[in-house]
C-alpha cells in the first residue's frame, strides 16, 4: 500500500515539471513559410524607381505609343495612343537597365498590358538607367516629323535651396516670357535670352503665387494665359511652354518628384519580377 502511494506521488511530480514545457508549445508555434518575413516581397519605396512620360509636339503632331524593355523581359508600356501635350503621372518600375522606344500611336496593348508581336519602333531605343527611389521624366519632342527623346532627373532640391523651378519651352519663340506675382509683387521668372530649359531659384517664396505667360503681339505685350498656385517649401515645379492640340500657345506647372505610395501597384511589381 505504501509502495502504490509513492509510485502515485512520483507520477504527479512528473506530470507537472511537463507542464510548462506544453504550455510554451502552445504559445510559440513553429513559424509557416506565409507567416515568414521573408516570404512576402518589401513594399519598401526605395526598391522602385519613378518615371513619367511627356509627350510635346503641335497640333499635327502624331499620337505615340511609349515602353520599356529590361533584358529578355515583356515590354512595359508606359503611355499608350498618347496625344501631343500630354504629361502622364509617375510610373513605378524596378531598378535596372532599359531601352526606351516610341511606337506609332496606333499601337496598343491589350486588356493583359502586352503589345502586339508585330509591333515595332520608329525611333531608335535609347538606354536608360533607372536607380532606386529617383524620379526620372522621359520627354518625346516631336519636331519637323523627327521624334527625339531626352531623359530628366527629377531631383528634389536640398532643404537650403528652398523650393525651385524649371522653365522649358518648346514653341521656339522670341518674344515670350514668364511673370510671377507674389504678395501683390510682380517679377520676371524667365525670358528667351535665358535659354531652355532654365532653372530658377524659389527661395523666399512660400504661399498663393500668380504666373503669366506673357508674348509681344502687334508690338505690345499681351497675356496669353495665367496660371494660380501655391509654392510649398523644398519643391521643385516644371513649367513647360508649348503649342496645344488646336496650334495655340499654351503653358502648364507640375509638381516634379512627387508621386504617391501606391502599395498595391508596388507589391504587384515586385511579384511579377
């Protein structure tokens, strides 16, 4: 009888130096491959770089169809039957080495993003260099039934320099210029004799500011059209001068390095890589 009542006391001691140790299996289970870190792709901003595509040219000027090509990889297209005139917003595509290439606008990808098999350029590819969280405009200038391309950095300007803006005109005129007034203060931002494109310090300038497209008609100086914005700090603005759809001069200002995080699109990139 009293060797029974030992063994029962051994027993329950065993029992209970196993208890913490099940207790702590079942708080810590072993990790799956889906709940591992590194089985789900970086939606980090840095691993993408940014590009748009501006399309400049006059009112005959062609529809054009743009993409991208990295190695043996599909083409991907960056702007499709795009008319003169048109600034498309920035694109996320993986660091590396492309060729760029214009296509008749009437090349178009289907509902997959893939461009037909016969599709093929009528300008030649021109090398690009995409590098991490970097903001890049490709801009396609259609002049006397030529397409050139040109490849922009879209650098951010230093917290000292203040806000900037960049002037490009692609009308060729002699008799335009640019105002700006800011706090009821007028002042020229840029003139032909300046050149194109032309980079023009924003520092001091912070709040609702007017700008002007102004061109000497009939001897006086006349306002072509006017544009209303507000300067934030540490900004860079690009104001392009060129002739619209319908052959009248015209201007717009756009935001440059400045995208939003698109985390959706950015994992689906990443995925399909």
């Amino acid at each position: 009888m009293r060797s029974n009542s030992a063994l029962l006391i051994l027993l329950i001691a065993l029992l209970a130096s196993f208890q913490p140790a099940l207790r702590l299996a079942a708080q810590e289970p072993t990790p799956t491959p889906e709940a591992s870190p590194t089985s789900t792709p970086s939606t980090s901003r840095s691993k993408v770089s940014f590009v748009r595509l501006w399309y400049v040219g006059g009112a005959k000027s062609p529809r054009i169809t743009a993409s991208f090509k990295s190695g043996d990889n599909e083409p991907r297209v960056i702007g499709s039957h795009v008319r003169p005139g048109r600034l498309g917003s920035y694109r996320m595509f993986l660091p590396g080495a492309y060729s760029f290439v214009v296509m008749d606008g009437n090349v178009v990808p289907d509902t997959t993003g893939k461009l037909p098999s016969n599709a093929s350029p009528v300008t030649a590819p021109i090398p690009v260099i995409l590098k991490p969280d970097t903001f890049q405009t490709i801009v396609v200038e259609e002049k006397n039934g030529r397409l050139l391309s040109a490849v922009l950095d879209d650098i951010p300007p230093k917290p000292e320099e203040g806000s900037r803006l960049r002037v490009f005109d692609y009308t060729g005129s002699k008799e335009d210029s640019v105002r700006m007034t800011f706090n009821e203060k007028e002042s020229e931002v840029w003139n032909p004799s300046q050149g194109t494109p032309f980079e023009k310090s924003l520092a001091g300038i912070e709040g609702l500011a007017s700008l002007h497209l102004l061109s000497k008609i009939d001897g006086k100086q006349l306002v072509l059209s006017a544009y209303e914005t507000t300067i934030e700090p540490q900004k860079s603005y690009s104001l392009v001068i060129f002739f619209d759809r319908y052959g009248q001069k015209a201007f717009t200002l756009v935001d440059d390095a400045s995208a939003p995080y698109d985390k959706v699109e950015m994992e689906a990139l990443l995925k399909g890589h």
